[in-house]
C-alpha cells in the first residue's frame, strides 16, 4: 500500500533528524472507537490511545466517553494552570 510506504519512509526520516521513534513498525489493524459528531475529534484521539495503553478494547467507547473525557480534560488544564 502506498500510504504505508509513505509513513515508513517518514518514519525513517524523522528518526534520522530527531532520534525519535526509530526502530520496526509493524503493519496491523487496530479497531478503535469512531466519534458520531463533528467536534469530539481530539477527545477520541486521547480515548482511543488511553484504551490502548490500559488493554481496553477501544471499540467499547462511546460518544459519552468522549464527553467525559473533554470534561476531564478541562479539568487537569484548570487545576494545572500558572496563572
């Protein structure tokens, strides 16, 4: 696929200028959770990677989740502010 040879090659690239994230990538299939609406985006993107990094299957999230989650993020960036 095309698209895979791409981000290999990005990969790669990147890797040589910033020495992040070099190494194998696997291809492979993930099933995640898909928002239902236009502005819970950012929120499935953190939902998504939190249910992966904590063994949870992501197809199990929903729009709820997403809505808590935007909630608890405003929370941590209040309670973390420097103002």
């Amino acid at each position: 696929m095309y698209s895979t040879y791409l981000l290999r090659k990005y990969m790669a690239v990147r890797y040589t200028k910033t020495k992040e994230l070099g190494g194998f990538w696997r291809n492979g299939s993930l099933c995640s959770a898909s928002q239902k609406d236009g502005n819970n985006c950012g929120a499935f993107v953190l939902l998504n990677a939190l249910a992966l990094t904590r063994g949870i299957s992501p197809g199990q999230l929903t729009q709820r989740h997403a809505v808590e989650m935007r909630k608890f993020v405003c929370h941590k960036l209040k309670q973390n502010a420097l103002c």
